[in-house]
C-alpha cells in the first residue's frame, strides 16, 4: 500500500503526492519513510528524472509530522539491535529520519515542495529540507514546529534547518513556545521562497524546477553560507540569545521538562558545526529526551488520550449522533455567560435565562464584550450574538434540546428552578448541571425522569479553559451521556466522564492542593515558600493565589457545607485559616483583598504582610524544607487522584489524567497524576505515602487499592490495557 504516488511529466518533472490511505491526515509513519527512501533512491538513480515537487493529496493538509501512537516502531523503540545497546539503538532510529531528509536535499536535482496546506512538525522538515518552498497563500494555512507541547522537540532537522533560514534568535522564539506562522510570516522570514494563489502552489513549485535545473544545492552546504543575525561563540548577539534564552526558558518551566533544555543544547552546539554533524547532534538530544519516561507521558496524555477522548472514546456505543441545535442556558453569571458564548461561536441556538431580563442582558453583553476585545469583524459579531436570545420567561425554553443550569451551588435553588423547566419542556428533554460539588444523583431528583440528568462541568473562564466533565449519576443513562458528549465535541472542548462523588473528580482532588497550602499557612509555613514551591513544582499558580481567583467567601461556604453533610466538626488548620478570612472579609481577589493585596494597576498584587500574624501563630520556628513542602502539595493530590480510582468515580487513568492536567493544571511535564504514579512506581509511591500519614495525618494514608496493586507490581496504565483486552 503505497503512501507516495508518483507522477513523471515530460519535462522530466516527478511530481510526488504524499496521501496516507486510510488517514485523514498525513504523517511520518514507517510505511511513509519507506517509500520516501525509495523515492530518494529512484530519483538519483533515474537519469530521465531532471527534478522533483513534493505535495500533497489530502484536503486536510500538506503534512502533521510524526505519527506519535507509533512512534516506537518508527525509532526503533523496544528490545536494542544485536550488539547494540538501547541508547544507541534509539539513536540509530532517530537519525535514520534525519539522514533520510538529508539525502533528499543532497540528491543532486533540484526539489521544490508545494505546500498546499497545514504543515506542522515533521511535515514543516520535511519542507525545510527541499530547495525551493512554495506555499499557498491562504491565512487557513499554519507552519511551525510545536512538538515541545508534547513533550518533544523537532528531531527531523528542524532545530539545525529553521535557525540557518531566519536566524538563532526568531528560531528560538518559534521552537521554544511551538508557535505556528502565517504563509506572510513564513515568507518574511525565509521559511518558504514564494506565495502563490490557492490552487496555483504545485504549478509554481514545477515553473521554478523546470527554470533552475542547477539548483540542487542548499545554502548551508555552501562554503560562502553566513548564518542570519551570526553565531558563534564570540558573537555578541549569539552568545546574548542564549544568556536571555536560558534564563527565560528556567522562568517559564522551572526546570521541570526536558526538551527545551535539550532542545536549546542542540541549536547552540549544532549552529557551530557542519550540517552533518549538527544533524547527529540533534538526533543525540532526541534520544535522550526519548529515551525518559517524561516524553512518552506527556505524549500520551496531551496527544493520544486527548485525541480519543475528543473523538468520543468514552461515547456509549449503538447510539446515533445527537448534535445540539437548540439549548437553553439557566443563569447568565460569569460561567452562564461564558457558555453561551462558546454555544454561539458553534452555530448553536441559546436561549439565556436568568431572573429578571437585564440580567440576561448583561449575560449576552460578555460575549459582545469579548468579541470587541478580539476585534471580530461587525459581521461576525452580529452572527454569533444573534444566536444568543436572553429571557427571563420560562417558556422561552421550549424547543431545546438540552438544558444546562448553572444557578447559584444552592440545592434547594436548583431544585426549583429544575423544576420550573420541566413544567415548560417535558422530561424527555436532555437537562445538564454545572455544579462544581454537589452530587449529581440527589440534584436529579428533582427531574422526573433522572435517567435524563446529567452533569456537565465547565471550568472558568469557559472560553478558554478546554475540560468539560460528565459526571453521570446512580440513573444517568447512555442517551443523555451520549447527548451530553456530541454537545462538548460540538464546541470543541475535551470531556472525561467520571461517576457521581462529592466534588465529583476535578474539584475535589484540586480541593486538595488548595488544602495542603492552607494547611501549611495554617501551621506557620510562610506563605511565600508555600506559594513558589506550588509554581516549582508545575502548578499555574500557587495554592493561596488560586483561592484567592476562585473566591474564599466560595471556600467557605463550601467548607461549611461539605462539614455539615459529613457531620465534621473541626476543619483542621485550613479550615480555620478561611474561617478567619472569611471574618475578616477577605474574600479574594473578587474584593481586592484575601491572602494577597490588589492593588491599582500597573502595581502588582502581593502577599498580605499581615497575614501569618492573622491565621496562624506567626511563622513557625522551624521552616520545612522545599523538597518537604513541595513532597506534601503533590503527594496529596496524587492520593486523592488514587481514591478516585479506587472508588470507582474515575473509570480510566485517561480521564484521570487528562481532567488532572486540563482542569487543574497539575504539572503537565509528569502526564498526570496517574502517569506519574506509573513512573515513580506504586510501591514508591504507597512507602512515600505512608511516610507523610504518619508525620501528617490519615488524610495522606494510600487506598487498598493502591496498596494492592503496589504489592502486585501493577500501574494504572498497565491495568487499564488489561481491562481492555479482556
């Protein structure tokens, strides 16, 4: 099956047409390399062959770049080479890519690329190693090399290639941040050699062959070539790229990945030698961050399980598609609002309810204000505001076919407003609640028909956060799952599905980070340490700041709840902490006062001096240690994670770590929770666990599922694939 057609015309043209069968987009797979060096071979053996186009056969794109689900059949991954060990196995499989794309550029004929689509990745090298690059000029097409967000860096030539065309500095900018460029950007930047009209790409990639049959040499090879802007060891301007690129790369991941180090390593070291060379040293970079268990999670989640769960892994089967046409949406708060918004950026008719109508208005006001603040054309405004109708009459509702409440975290008011609506719409109809904690089972009985109930949890601010979580209840049925899951592809947010619980998955194990820092604040930690660790250790924020961005008159409130259905009567050091706050009237950022001061802009906000003095007994004697604190702030997450999975509210480590990185934030260097449980290993993982309940309490105490599994050798990953091939 043949990923390459071939097409020789009578100027000695071979036109060749990447199209993966069965794919709807092409990718660097092994039966693509295949045929790739096959062609490289036909072309410098075949005399009748005076140039070549590259291009592609698919709608969707000129090319994605490597197949990450079979990336460790492409590199040589698993058992090493007779003779050889894994490392330099893994390189061999490595270099074999970059050793083909340098063939193809040193193939003694001149080879021009039609870019007639997106090119990412490897897709972007493969271009950036062909002599004359022609792209279409249509703003719908991006160019870039974004495999840091994953984990990876560009392993094909991309951080020896891009530099030589633009220059150290903006290559760095582009392969540091996995930026995409326009075809303009790309052109002002030597990235591509020409714009043509759509559709026209291929007819100037062939005009230029057939004009410049000497041309077959790249710029690098040339003994004249000068890189743009210098490098150097003693170069000012290169040697000053990488004192700034080092130091804005520890500030943006606190050392906590590999690959932009690496990556970083291998522009400087390579940008000094011959491309040969550069080029091994780039695959040696590659392999080692291959070779780390990091790469592999951080693919896996924020790739592969991303992708399956966007394209509906956790969809009931047998059930037809439903996608939403018309929803109402109870509450025009700041997260009503936001998912009217969304709703209407999809083509998705809303009818926006709350109270009285100025405050529906002032609902459907948020997206006209975003999208003034975006400058979306008046057209485009028009349209998407004219799907968004705001009432504040009840039977408004009737035709939708989903509901989704997201009124005040009060039971009895939700009760009476569910109740209201199935007066006007009938059971039958879909209804979705978005609180953050309630359990969903009781809230749907205030729905006649509980198998209709379901809970859909946004995030704020729901234009920007990607997670949606379905929360099904003890009667929740597949069809209303299955409504619920066409209604998130249809905004294009990524669900995980979890079973009912108190805080359900995300809000309760995230909870537990904002716990543990109140805790530590509470015992006399100072509040400064306990907030960089958090931002150390992989969180947006730290845990004072983000309650403060949520609210601590919400913390309390909740905190007070949750105590009174679980008959708590003490809430520990955190507890108080917001106890005390609330007091005070401290409520956030909301107020502009709560752990931090806010201060008028341009100030920056900064911690209340008085605050230890407030909540605790003043800074304690003894100070943890870094290690200790940062030990407590994950430890505690990750347990609460296990549980989960133990009480069977999370199904899937997927879900698990997907809702973890996307809904909270957790490190998304480590794959998630369970990915990085997986990796530290469970009998590690359950001894460090036991160490921390004992200094710290039973709420840190390991699951017996954890335990059971730790004793057996298990890992999440490695019992979910188990299940599934059962």
């Amino acid at each position: 099956m043949t990923t390459i057609n071939h097409d020789l015309d009578a100027d000695g043209i071979l036109t060749l047409t990447i199209d993966l069968p069965g794919q709807s987009m092409n990718v660097i797979n092994a039966d693509f390399t295949a045929d790739l060096s096959a062609a490289v071979d036909k072309i410098k053996a075949d005399t009748g062959i005076k140039g070549v186009v590259i291009t592609s056969g698919k709608a969707s794109g000129f090319m994605a770049g490597a197949d990450l689900k079979g990336m460790a059949a492409l590199m040589g991954g698993g058992a090493p080479a007779e003779g050889k060990s894994r490392m330099a196995t893994l390189f061999d499989g490595i270099f074999a890519i970059n050793a083909l794309f340098r063939s193809l550029e040193t193939c003694g004929k001149p080879v021009a690329v039609a870019i007639n689509g997106l090119a990412l990745g490897g897709g972007l090298e493969l271009c950036l190693a062909t002599h004359y690059r022609v792209c279409s000029d249509d703003a719908r097409v991006k160019l870039g090399l974004p495999e840091v967000l994953v984990g990876l860096f560009p392993g094909a030539g991309g951080t020896q290639r891009l530099p030589r065309l633009m220059g150290v500095q903006p290559a760095l900018m582009y392969l540091l941040q996995g930026k995409t460029m326009s075809p303009q950007e790309a052109l002002g930047f030597n990235v591509v050699n020409e714009l043509a009209p759509v559709g026209e790409a291929v007819a100037r990639a062939k005009a230029w062959v057939k004009a410049n049959p000497t041309k077959f040499t790249q710029p690098w090879d040339e003994k004249s070539f000068r890189f743009p802007g210098g490098v150097g060891a003693m170069n000012p301007g290169f040697a000053q790229t990488f004192v700034a690129g080092n130091a804005m790369t520890a500030k943006q991941t606190n050392h906590n990945m590999n690959a932009p180090i690496a990556m970083l390593s291998a522009v400087y070291e390579g940008s000094q030698l011959p491309m040969d060379t550069a080029l091994r040293v780039e695959s040696k970079y590659m392999a080692k961050v291959v070779s780390d268990p990091q790469a592999g999670n951080m693919i896996r989640s924020l790739f592969v399980s991303k992708q399956a769960a966007e394209k509906g892994a956790r969809r009931p089967k047998g059930i037809a598609p439903m996608p939403p046409r018309k929803i109402a949406m109870l509450g025009a708060g700041l997260m009503g609002a936001g998912v009217a918004m969304v709703s209407a950026q999809a083509g998705i008719e809303v009818v926006l309810l709350d109270r009285d109508l100025a405050a529906a208005e002032k609902g459907k006001q948020y997206t006209a204000d975003r999208l003034a603040k975006r400058r979306t054309s008046p057209e485009k405004t028009a349209e998407i505001l004219g799907r968004i109708h705001p009432t504040a009459d009840y039977a408004d509702l009737a035709g939708c076919d989903l509901i989704i409440e997201a009124v005040f975290e009060d039971r009895a008011i939700k009760a009476d407003v569910t109740k209201q609506v199935e007066a006007v719409v009938g059971a039958d109809t879909f209804f979705g609640s978005n609180t953050s904690t309630l359990p969903i089972t009781g809230l749907a009985q205030a729905w006649s028909k509980p198998a209709n109930f379901i809970g859909i949890h946004f995030f704020s601010p729901v234009e920007k956060m990607p997670l949606v979580e379905i929360i099904v209840g003890k009667e929740t049925g597949p069809e209303v799952i299955a409504k619920a899951l066409d209604y998130v592809a249809a905004i294009r947010k990524t669900p995980i599905v979890v079973n009912d619980s108190r805080g359900f998955y995300t809000s309760r194990c995230f909870g537990t980070y904002v716990q543990e820092g109140l805790t530590l604040l509470g015992e006399g930690v100072n509040p400064a340490l306990i907030e960089n660790v958090g931002k150390h250790m992989g969180m947006p924020v730290g845990p004072l700041a983000v309650n403060d961005e949520v609210g601590l008159d919400l913390s309390y409130k909740i905190g007070k709840q949750t105590a009174a259905d679980l008959g708590i009567t003490d809430q520990g050091p955190g507890g108080r902490v917001i106890e005390t706050m609330h007091e005070l009237g401290r409520q956030g950022r909301k107020n502009g006062k709560g752990f931090y001061v806010y201060p008028d802009a341009p100030a920056k906000k900064y911690l209340w001096p008085e605050l230890v003095a407030t909540v605790s007994d003043g800074l304690a004697e003894h100070q943890p240690t870094p290690e200790a604190i940062r030990e407590r702030l994950l430890y505690r997450q990750m347990v609460e994670c296990a549980r989960c999975f133990d009480e069977g509210v999370l199904e899937t480590p997927e879900d698990g770590d997907l809702g973890a990185i996307f809904g909270w934030g957790f490190a998304p260097f480590t794959g998630g929770p369970f990915s990085h449980m997986d990796t530290i290993g469970l009998a590690n993982v359950v001894e460090i666990l036991d160490g921390l309940a004992e200094r710290h309490g039973e709420r840190f105490a390991p699951p017996q599922l954890l335990r059971d599994m730790a004793a057996k050798g298990e890992t999440f990953y490695g019992r979910a694939a188990m299940k599934a091939a059962a």
